[in-house]
C-alpha cells in the first residue's frame, strides 16, 4: 500500500493532543473530517491505531509503533522537500549540528571566508539525538560526542573531553575539591537508563533539587552555570571522545570542505584550551 502522508500528519496530530477536537483546531480542519481521515487510516493499515473511550484516547502498540516512526518519515520527506526547493532556486546551504556545550563558531567563520555564498544553519542536537539527524538529513554534518552509533559516517577525532560530577550545592561532597567515581557509589544518577529526561535544563532542575547527580562533560558545565549546583572533576573517570561526523554518502563537496576547515580549527581550540582544563574549573556553580 501507498502511505498517505496527509493521513499519518493526521494521525500524529491526534496522538500528541490526544483528543480529537483539540486535534482538529491544531489541524484547521473539522472535527468530523479528522475522525473520517483517521478510521479510513486505520483501514488502510489494516490495524486499530487508538483505543477509543468516552473520556480519553489513547494508542494502541501498533499507534506507538506508528508514532515512532511517523516523525522519522515526516522529517525525511519535509528535508527532501527544502533541498528540492534550494535546488530550484541555487541556493548552497549546509547545515551543522553540534552536541550540547560545544562549539563551532569559530570553524564557521573561518569556512565562510572561503565560501561567503553559502548559507550555513546550526543544528543543537538534544541530548538524546546524538547521530539521527545526520540520518534523516536535518544536518549535513555534526560536532558530536561518542558514544554514537558511527555506522555509516566517516568520523575525524577532534580531542576529548574530560567528565565531572553535578550536583546540589547542598550535597555532603559539594564541598570537596575532585572526587573518584567511589565516591559516586550509592548516589543516584540522572542519565538515559534510569530517568530520561527532555532536556538538560530538566535534568540540572531536578538535580538542583536533590533529586540526584549527574556526569557531564566539562564544556556542558562551563555551559550551564548556576549558583545552586557545583561541578567537580571525577579524577578516574575516563575521557568523553569528541569528533566530526558526516554520512559517508555525503563525503564531498561542501562538507568535505567544512570538514577540512573545521578540522583544523577545532583541534586547535581544543588543544588550546578544552585539552588543558584544570580541575578546579570545574568547582565553579
């Protein structure tokens, strides 16, 4: 069957508000011919997508399967129709994603003087990302952090970085001057395996409110400075890799260009400054 990419907007519409009239606001349209679209969708599946009651919509395995996919189908169709549009009008964009606390300013100043008819868009990946939009061509290349799935990428190493623990101001090792990771035993950490979270902002709020710790690495710190949280190097826990990364069907051209530039650049910053970060820059809240 041919997936009706009207239908599936539709259906992601309904599964975000859950609620049908709230939906069809969002969508512009009327409620009726949204509840139509969305049992002829189910029709064509061949499978029920929401499990109906009076008081509340919720979905069923298949619709959550669905509603993971659907933003990945939506998203590659939405970038192949920007890049048909940039092609019809010459337009040159490259688009630069980059991990939380790093950063590529000074790799794309010194790109755009050799290349001032390109648009260049950043991309701040959230946390959880890492490598997919690199996948479904919202970004061209990306400044990232391992671990990432590098399948399919050419990576260049950039440097690494080194890990230090986050927490409460009010926590009985926050006054301390570098900490080992027993230390850390019995604390309850804040990552991706125990509580995800949507955002970093999230995650230091909860933090800042004894609700745990984390291990970040120290750019993310020198980041997201504030006064109720203290930051200190965990002396034996091992270095964060940071590299570049682009699709290896997309190893030419402009981002074969970026990645020259920004290669240089960025180790250079990194040797500079990142590379000799002395722990006691860490303990700043």
């Amino acid at each position: 069957m041919d997936l009706d990419l009207r239908k599936l907007r539709y259906f992601v519409a309904v599964a975000e508000h859950r609620h049908f009239g709230r939906a069809a606001q969002a969508l512009f349209i009327a409620q009726p011919v949204l509840s139509r679209q969305i049992r002829a969708f189910e029709q064509e599946l061949g499978c029920p997508l929401f499990t109906r009651t009076t008081r509340s919509i919720e979905l069923t395995p298949a619709g959550k399967q669905l509603y993971d996919e659907a933003s990945r189908i939506t998203t590659v169709v939405d970038v192949a129709l920007r890049r048909v549009h940039e092609a019809q009008q010459g337009e040159q964009r490259l688009v630069v994603a980059f991990s939380p606390g790093l950063h590529v300013s000074d790799a794309i100043r010194a790109f755009a003087v050799s290349h001032p008819k390109v648009v260049i868009d950043v991309f701040p990946l959230r946390w959880w990302e890492r490598d997919a939009p690199l996948r479904d061509g919202r970004a061209h290349l990306g400044y990232l952090r391992r671990p990432f799935d590098d399948s399919g990428l050419r990576t260049v190493p950039i440097g690494h970085e080194t890990k230090v623990a986050c927490l409460p101001v009010t926590h009985r090792l926050a006054g301390r001057g570098a900490l080992t990771s027993a230390d850390l035993d019995g604390e309850p950490l804040l990552d991706g395996g125990t509580r995800r979270t949507s955002s970093l902002e999230e995650k230091f709020e909860l933090i800042a409110s004894g609700q745990g710790i984390a291990l970040v690495p120290i750019s993310i710190a020198g980041s997201y400075s504030r006064p109720d949280l203290v930051y200190l190097t965990v002396t034996d826990a091992p270095p964060v890799e940071t590299c570049l990364a682009v699709p290896e069907s997309n190893c030419a051209g402009l981002a074969q260009d970026f990645l020259t530039v920004a290669t240089a650049m960025l180790r250079r910053h990194t040797n500079g400054s990142e590379g000799k970060e002395e722990p006691e820059a860490a303990n700043q809240g």
